[in-house]
C-alpha cells in the first residue's frame, strides 16, 4: 500500500471513481461527501494526502487546509475544482504541500498528480 488518502467530495460519482482509480494503483483510500465528515475521518486516522474538491455543501476545501494546519499535521492537500480564482489560491498560498486539479480529471492524471505530491 502506498499511501493512505483521503477523497472529500459531495458527488457520490466522483468519490467512487477515485476510490477505484486509486486503490487499484496501491492506495488505502478513505471517503467522506461532507466538511464534517471530513473532521470526522480525520480524527480517526491520518492520511498522507487529502483530495478536497472546492464547494463542499456544508464548507469549501479551504476549510479543510485551514483544519490541517489547525491541527499541525503533515497531510498534503490536493484542492480541486472546475475553475479556480484568485481568491482559491490565495487561501492557501501559506500552505506548502498544496496542488490544484482542475475537473474533470481523468484517471492519468489523477493518478500522476497523486504519486507526484506524494513524493518526498
């Protein structure tokens, strides 16, 4: 098992198919479609990655990187959405271990975004 990681998204779809994607390229793949189910699995385990998508129905996956800091912890953050503004990545400008993928996403590069922030 490579890592083990963390999929936030409220689209049932999108949570399936990164689960899929990524257990079969050896991760341990955890899924929450909420903010606060998020907290909730985040407090049961750790994750080396966390793939949050940007509009959340009870928060934004900014919350999330302010939660990881919060909490002091070495979980890298993959933030995603269909576009991005200023204002997304400036939230998150303080944070090192942060990438953005923009949706939709195909498996490849879901997959090579992954292994890539993974990476010491």
């Amino acid at each position: 098992m490579k890592a083990t990681i963390l999929i936030i998204d409220d689209e049932e779809s999108i949570r399936f198919s990164f689960q899929r994607f990524l257990a079969a390229d050896g991760h341990h793949v955890v899924t929450a479609g909420s903010y606060l189910e998020a907290l909730s699995r985040m407090d049961e385990m750790q994750f080396a990655l966390i793939i949050a998508d940007i509009v959340l129905d009870d928060g934004w996956g900014t919350d999330i990187l302010q939660e990881v800091m919060r909490r002091n912890l070495k979980t890298r953050v993959i933030i995603m959405s269909a576009f991005f503004t200023l204002e997304t990545v400036m939230a998150s400008f303080h944070m090192q271990d942060v990438a953005y993928l923009t949706k939709p996403l195909r498996q490849e590069n879901l997959i090579s975004s992954v292994n890539e922030i993974l990476q010491p």
